[in-house]
C-alpha cells in the first residue's frame, strides 16, 4: 500500500493504473456541518496488492486523478458510485466515465441491487470486510496501521469482486442489459449540482399546499440551496423544512409579518430576513399557468390495486426466473404509479417503459396498466 501526499507520486500511480485498463476507486470524508462533503482521503487500488491512499488535504493538485476518472479507455471500479462521483467530479472538474457499479451490476447477477459492500464480499468472495473504523476521523495525521488497512479494503478486493460478477451476468445472458445499465453512468448531469429550484421536489410535506403556495415553496427552497451552497452549511441549519412550509403557506410580505411567522429565530430574520421576503414575493408573482401543478390526489381503485398487485407479482417472477432483482427493474412502488397513470404513462416518468427494462416486462405491464382504464 502507498500513501500518496504529492502530485508527482499521484501521477506515477495514475499512469500506472491508465496502463492496467482498470481501476477500483474509493473515498473517505467527513459530511455532518457543511454543506459539501469534506473529501479526507481518495482509494486507489490497480490490483489485489497494488494499493495507495490519496491524502487529498495534503495535494494542491488533483488533475492526474480527474484525467483517470475521465479516461474513456480505464474501467473505474465503485460499490454505489453516485455520491463518491459526484463529490470527486467537484474536487476534480473532470467527469467520470466508464464506470463499473458494483451494486448495480448485483442487481443483475443474482444479489439483490441494493446489497452492502460488506454483503456482496461476502457473498461473491468469501471476504469479511471488517467494521472497526466506521467513526473514524479521516482527517487525523498520521493514520493507524487498522485505519489505513480499513481503507484499503474498500477497494483491493473490487478487482475479484468484478470478475465474479461479470461470469454471473453471463450466465444469465443479460451481458446486453448491463452495458446499457452501466451507460447511464456517464451521464454528465448525474454529477453535477441541481438547479436550486428543483428542490422544491425533496421537501416532505409539500404535497398538501396549494398550486400558489408551491410556486412561493419552490423559490424559498431555491433560495436556500443557494444560501446553503454560498454559507457551505447543512440546508436545515440554514432554515429547516418545516419553517419553510409554514413560510409558504402565511407568505410574509413585510418584516413585521415575518416576525410573526412560528418558529422564525432572530438570527434568522436578522440574516436572512430580506432573502426570504423576496423570495415570497418571487414566488407570488409567477403566473398562475406557471405555478407547479398540485399532486393529484388519486383515489382507491380496488380494481387498479388488485391488477397492480397482479403486476407486481409478474414483474417478481419474470424476474426470479431470469435470476435477476426485480427492484432493479421496477420497485413495487413505481409499478403502481404506473397503473395510476395507466394509458396515459410517459417513458419520461417510468424507467420501467425505457431501454431493456420496456423490452423485458416494460410494455407489457403497460398494456395491463392502460387495460384497467
């Protein structure tokens, strides 16, 4: 195992790694009082025993490690890629391609899709990964032999772990299936930040507004994601999801009538008083054609719900007989907000009538769906 702490180091082990064709990559962090995730450590490992540590804090420089994650030719190895790309896609300004998901590519091997690191090792390899240093602090210099061999062992086993999965793909014969699933990785936009105002999409309890109270939610909660984003601190501690609600609902035009607002602290209004007054008054002023749309509130339909637990139920079967999860391709829950949408479903809106997934058990569980209408 080397521990890498300079960029000329960095790049002989990049090279080295571009010359193998595959990478297995890993990252350490510390994530609970900021907004952006502090990145402490970044695992590298060409093979079983070809192993370095990143000390990201200690490197100015981080550009041998975006040319790896962008090279088109290198495989990059990653257990739940998502987040680990999307944090070193903003530590590099290079967008990762090529990638090798672990999990996702469980969910086509027989395991299910949203199995452990831990789990799949396990299952795949016989390797127990240990779970000593769950809390450690990664920023602390120097590391301890078992925080250092902790590290390592997220990635030096990904290589074994890799080719087991491949020959159970085969097996299976959806090789097809997961060159398409794995495309969907290299997907700039899955990386990079949201538009603030999407946001509007992650706060639990917008669903009982109205149309005009949405519209000044979704302008606060943009306003907080750009406040968030600028003060690098936790959205709620910014203000939390319910103020914002209650904000929505009273839209406070004035100083006096934000101060009446439940629950508003003086630091606040102190600090970010103004901020949320314009952002109400944004908010008020979209046109009502313009307003986000209310949640349709959608009736029990003992006859759609008996046919969508039918076509659960042929999705889990269609499913096991390919050896295959059947959440991959479709959740219980996104099956039945297909049914609800019956005739009227869009590909845009459900994977499940897009690409492989369409073809497998997609169209015709839309056929079903448009049939209880």
């Amino acid at each position: 195992m080397e521990w890498i702490e300079d960029v000329e180091h960095l790049t002989r082990f990049v090279d080295r790694a571009t010359g193998h064709g595959v990478v297995a990559v890993d990252t350490e962090l510390f994530w609970e009082r900021t907004y952006y995730p502090r990145l402490a450590i970044v695992q590298l490992a060409v093979g079983d025993e070809d192993c370095c540590l990143v000390d990201v804090p200690a490197l100015p420089d981080l550009s041998p490690l975006g040319s790896l994650l962008a090279d088109t030719e290198v495989v990059k190895i990653l257990h739940d890629s998502p987040q680990d790309l999307s944090i070193l896609r903003r530590e590099t300004g290079s967008t990762p391609c090529n990638i090798f998901d672990t999990r996702i590519v469980a969910g086509l091997a027989g395991l299910t899709s949203t199995i452990s690191l831990r789990d799949l090792l396990a299952e795949l390899i016989g390797v127990e990964l240990a779970k000593t240093e769950t809390r450690t602090d990664w920023f602390r210099r120097p590391l301890s032999g078992a925080q250092l061999s902790y590290a390592v062992d997220d990635v030096r086993f990904l290589h074994a772990a890799r080719l087991a999965l491949l020959a159970k793909v085969a097996e299976r014969g959806v090789e097809a299936w997961l060159t398409e699933e794995l495309a969907r990785l290299d997907d700039p936009s899955l990386y990079e930040e949201r538009d603030p105002r999407q946001q509007l999409e992650r706060i639990k309890g917008s669903g009982r507004l109205t149309s005009r109270e949405l519209a000044v939610l979704r302008e606060l909660a943009a306003w907080r994601e750009q406040e968030a984003r600028s003060l690098d601190r936790p959205r709620g501690r910014v203000v939390p999801d319910k103020l914002l609600l209650d904000l929505a609902r009273r839209r406070p035009m004035t100083q006096e009538a934000l101060r009446s607002v439940r629950d508003i602290k003086n630091g606040q209004l102190r600090r970010f008083g103004d901020g949320i007054l314009e952002a109400v008054g944004t908010g008020l002023a979209v046109p009502d054609e313009e307003c986000p749309p209310r949640a349709p509130r959608s009736r029990y339909d003992e006859t759609t719900e008996r046919r969508s637990v039918a076509a659960i139920q042929l999705l889990e079967q269609r499913s096991a007989a390919r050896g295959i999860d059947h959440a991959l391709v479709a959740t219980r829950s996104e099956v039945r907000s297909l049914f609800r949408d019956g005739e009227r479903a869009d590909q845009r809106r459900h994977r499940v009538l897009r690409g492989w997934r369409r073809d497998f058990v997609g169209a015709e569980l839309l056929a079903l769906a448009a049939a209880t209408r």
